[in-house]
C-alpha cells in the first residue's frame, strides 16, 4: 500500500518537474494538533504518530520524528523503502541539512505552501534561491493522489457566553484595535484558531479536544471579515457576528482576498501565518512581523476566567480520584489497556 501511493507521488512529481518534496505534519494554521484531513504525512507514509516531517525525493524516502515515537515508527515504516531519522541522535541531519545535501542548481523544491509557516518559508527560499534551487509552494501533490481524503470538517460553531469569556468580543475588538493604533497598522491578518475563537467569543469542535474552528480573521479599523465554512455557521451565530460587524466569506476565499491589499501596514506573525498567504500579500504593503497582540491579551486572565479555571481544577481532580478508585477496584479483574 505505502510503496504504491510512493510510486503515485513520486510520478506527480515528475509530472511538476518537483525534485524533493517536503511533507510536515501541519495544517493550514499552524495547529499543534491537526484534522484527518490534514494528515498528508500520515496517510503517505504509514506513521501515526502526532509529529514527524517526510521528504520525499526520486530515490529517497525519509521520515523525521523525535524520541517519543522511535519505537512506533520504527514498527509502522518496517518493510516500506522510508527511512527513519531519529531527531536529535548523533550523525541524523536535521531536515535542512538532508535538504542541502540533496537540492542542487537548477532542481526545485516543493512543498504545499499552506502548511508551511511564513518564516520557515522565507528561510528555506533564502537558502534555496542563493543556491539556484526553484522553490515551488502551489501544489498538495499527497491531496492530488489521495482518492479517499476525508472530508474538511465543518462542525457547528457556538457563542461562548460573557458569563465564561468575562468579556464581550466588542471589547476584545476594541482593545485590539487600540493595539493596532499603536503600532501604526492599518490590517491585523490573523490564522491561529486559538486566537480567533477567543477574540470572537466563539468555539468549535473541528479539532479533537480543541474548542476551535476553521477560519482566518482580518481585522481593520472598521470591519472585521471571517473566512469560515458557511455551514457552520447557524442562524443564531450568524447574528451574533452580524452584531460585531462581522462579515462572513467562504474560508478559501482568504487567498484572493489578501491580494486586494495595496499600501498598507499589515500586522501579522510569519511563525503563525502559513507561507502561501504571505506570498499572496502584495509588495506595497508595510509588513509588521510580530507576536500576535492576542496571544498576551488572552494570557491575561479577567476575574471571571480565573473563578473559571478553579472550578475546572476542582472537575479535573473529582474526575481524576474517580479514575484512581475505579483502576484500584479492577486492576487484574477486567481487561484494562493503556487508553
């Protein structure tokens, strides 16, 4: 099964005239954890573990991973022609090092700039471009040969009510806004879920165990635009945004939109903005790359935030002593596996 799909990638690549192709374990976020339907490394090399990055070349076939999953990887790439690279042992090179060692003049790289953050875009097209190496970011080769791919999820979003937030989403903008005066920009171009739904006071479901949502938010002065799957947006949600001057669009409309962007001061952070969509950005355009304001605003817990999180200590330690009784009482009477 891997050696045919290896086969069919690697004939896309020579369809592209791509030479080595990177494969991170990403979406189009930056997400720590990612939907099946991101799973490109998974589903092209048979490894199932939650981090790990491929490379793909005519000849080669690599799988980077850390110190958690040596055991596991080893097991699941036994019998493909993937090697393993062991992170952090002593003669393993790290990704750019293999990518250096294998990319010459006049070959190109290629990678699906969406699930590649901006600053290890710009790095790896520094090296590369100095090198004569093309760099080609606009195809998902693994979603061309993917017959099967899961659907992207779109799961109902909710409103998280003021009694949890502590503070409504208008003040959030506004204080947000406040920032942006200060640094002088004049569009605030964010893609971090977590960001997002704490800004709006919204969650979602699209991620296992995390509240999020697939979307991108560009804020301005005067209107805030969400890219989000239409469906999952309710009739009561859609209100609800209405009411913060919200407008909706399509969620992969974002990449046209960008462009339309001429003259102006655009706050983002490249760690966190994936490469495609910088690439988008025209060059008119003062670009400011740095932390989202929203990462230290929500770090600052408001009053109700705090009441909050001790009651959730206090769920998290019924709920733990609970578990310690029950394993207690069934130890060596029931079939009990690590999950």
């Amino acid at each position: 099964m891997i050696a045919q799909r290896l086969e069919k990638f690697r004939k896309k690549m020579r369809e592209y005239q791509i030479d080595v192709y990177l494969i991170p374990t990403a979406d189009y976020h930056e997400s720590e954890y990612v939907g099946d339907y991101f799973k490109c490394r998974e589903y092209l090399t048979g490894f199932t573990g939650s981090a790990g990055t491929a490379v793909i070349t005519q000849e080669d076939a690599c799988l980077w991973t850390d110190g958690r999953y040596f055991v596991q990887a080893a097991r699941q790439l036994e019998g493909s022609s993937i090697r393993l690279m062991k992170m952090g042992e002593e003669g393993v090179p790290t990704v750019t090092a293999y990518l250096e060692e294998h990319l010459r003049a006049g070959m190109t790289l290629g990678f699906d700039g969406r699930v590649i953050n901006g600053r290890m875009g710009e790095e790896l097209s520094k090296i590369f471009t100095d090198r004569q190496v093309k760099i080609a970011y606009q195809q998902d080769l693994v979603g061309e040969i993917w017959e099967e791919r899961p659907r992207l999820v779109s799961r109902p979003i909710w409103v998280l009510d003021e009694k949890y937030a502590g503070e409504s989403a208008q003040d959030k903008l506004f204080r947000l806004r406040e920032t942006m005066r200060g640094t002088k920009a004049t569009v605030h171009l964010l893609t971090t879920l977590d960001d997002i739904v704490w800004l709006l006071n919204i969650r979602g479901d699209d991620i296992p165990c995390n509240p999020v949502v697939l979307s991108y938010l560009i804020v301005t002065m005067d209107a805030c635009h969400l890219f989000i799957q239409r469906q999952a947006v309710g009739e009561s949600v859609k209100l609800y945004l209405e009411e913060l001057q919200v407008t909706l669009h399509p969620y992969e409309e974002v990449y046209s939109f960008v462009k339309n962007y001429k003259n102006e001061t655009i706050l983002l952070e490249k760690a966190c903005v994936n490469y495609a969509l910088c690439q988008g950005i025209d060059s008119s355009n003062r670009v400011l790359d740095r932390m989202n304001p929203e990462a230290m605003a929500k770090a600052v817990k408001n009053p109700v935030e705090m009441e909050n999180i001790r009651q959730a200590h206090i769920k998290d330690g019924v709920a733990v002593t609970r578990f310690m009784y029950w394993l207690k009482k069934n130890i060596g009477k029931i079939s009990i596996d690590e999950l």
